[in-house]
C-alpha cells in the first residue's frame, strides 16, 4: 500500500517496472535525476548516464540501489555516436539488455536570434536532437534484436523523449532551444510510426516550468515565482518528481496502447493562459 506527502504525489515503491532495464540521459541533475530515481523506485534497473559531474551520478546510483535493484554511472555525450554505442553496448553487457530509454539529456546556449553563434546553435542541436536521435537508435535496434518478452513487458521496448512545452510555444531568446524541441516532436513521431509495427512504443514527456538548476533564474525569488505563474493556470511551479511520476507511468504497461503521444506535463501552460479572459 502506498504513501502520499503534502503535495498528494506517490512517495512509495510499486513494482510497474520491476525488472526492466532502463538508461536515462543527463541523470545527475533535475528532471533526469528525478526521472532515474523514479524508475528504480518502481522496479528498474537504471544506467545513470552523465556527461560532466561523476560525483553527483554516483549519489544517484546509490539512491537508486536503496530500492535493492541495480544501477550504475555511465559517462557519456549524448551528440557523440561511438560515445553512445558505446554505452547501449555497455548496458548489454551488464544488464543484459535494454528495456526502457529516457533520452533527457538536453541544455541551453541563450540569446538573441541577431547575436546567437553558429557554435551556440549548433551545440544545443547536437545535444537535444542528435543526441536523442542516436539514443533512440541504438535501443531500437536492441529492442529489434530481442523482440518482446512477455514477462517483462508489453512491449519490445519503450522510448521516451523528453520535450518541452516550447515544441510548440515559442520563445523568443531561445530560438535554438526551441528549434530542437520542434524537431523532438516530429523525430517523436515519425520513430513511433516507424517502430510500433516491432511492438516499440514510442512518446514523449513535455516538462513544463519545472524547478530545476537550469531555470533557476525563473522561480528563486517570489517576484520571479510570481511573474512565472501567470503564465501557469494551476498556480504551482512544477517539481522535477512531477515528470518522473508521469515517465514511470507511460514506461509501464498501464500504457501499452500509447504510441506517438505527447503528455504535457505543465499545469496547464499549453492553455495559452493569455486568453483565460478574451474571447
């Protein structure tokens, strides 16, 4: 029976993916720390992958072990393909293969469409797309290879990209940001209708304001926190265990007839809360 803190989320252990094998990218900070301690709290083994920050992943593998399944760090860049052939065949190796991909791993290099670099668009592109791209590949072909296993799961293999509300809102400053974002959407989609005949379900999870280092600029101080919920109907910012709850649940069979789809996680800012009274 499970538990619940002040806020009414989940605090306990629930076996939704007890022994699958799961990777998240960019998992020692945020929403990809969340998201990895998350899956081990239902059950799954979890590869903590990160790019800068040893000491953080390995804080988050043992949390992960105190739910008594396996993890471990695994440092990698995401935009570098033997980088991360390297660790889906790591993963094989150790967990004998993969089940679930939670490509997170993502970043910011913001400005102003005039005074952006080639160099700053390129990078967040790289990362955020690339990345999730050559992620999403080499656990399709794991999935390919091993075919369902019914006791495990559904399904041969679960994707999850994590998007963003700025796939479809724009953001002016952010044009890189949001660019990939867009293009996540329709990676997203066109991999779900290619991979769902293999019985690989394909999604996405769009965060949005969600309180995480990256925005901490948005929501540390009240006039800031205050400015931000104007532009959020249900008045809260976001948690990062927000979106690890709505991951877990969308890795899980509890949603095996779910393929192609965005779960906007946002408190309701793809509402276009501007309008609440026009019309």
């Amino acid at each position: 029976m499970g538990t619940s803190d002040n806020e009414g989320r989940r605090t306990t252990s629930y076996p939704l993916l007890k022994g699958q094998k799961a990777l998240v990218t960019g998992a020692n900070s945020g929403i990809g720390r969340a998201t990895a301690i998350g899956l081990g709290r239902v059950g799954a083994d979890v590869v903590v992958n990160y790019v800068a920050g040893r000491e953080a992943a390995e804080e988050v593998v043992r949390e992960i072990e105190g739910f008594g399944v396996r993890a471990y760090a695994h440092e990698a860049d995401v935009s570098q393909e033997d980088q991360v052939t390297g660790m889906i065949s790591r993963m094989v190796d150790e967990f004998g293969t993969i089940d679930v991909l939670v490509a997170n791993a993502g970043l910011q290099r913001d400005a102003a469409a005039t005074e952006m670099t080639l160099a700053q668009w390129q990078k967040v592109l790289d990362v955020n797309l690339t990345g999730q791209f050559l992620c999403a590949r080499e656990a399709a072909k794991e999935f390919m290879r091993r075919g369902v296993v019914p006791e495990v799961s559904c399904a041969a293999g679960k994707i999850i990209c994590m998007s963003s509300v700025h796939q479809i809102i724009p953001w002016a400053g952010h044009v890189n940001y949001a660019a990939s974002k867009g293009g996540v959407l329709m990676m997203m989609q066109t991999l779900a209708q290619e991979l769902a005949p293999h019985r690989i379900r394909v999604n996405a999870v769009a965060p949005g304001a969600i309180r995480t280092p990256i925005n901490r600029s948005a929501w540390e101080s009240a006039e800031a926190e205050a400015d931000l919920l104007r532009l959020i109907p249900y008045n809260r910012v976001g948690d990062p265990e927000d979106i690890a709850t709505a991951v877990a649940a969308l890795a899980s069979d509890l949603f095996d007839y779910v393929v192609g789809a965005t779960l906007y996680v946002d408190g309701g800012m793809t509402l276009f809360p501007g309008f609440e009274t026009g019309g």
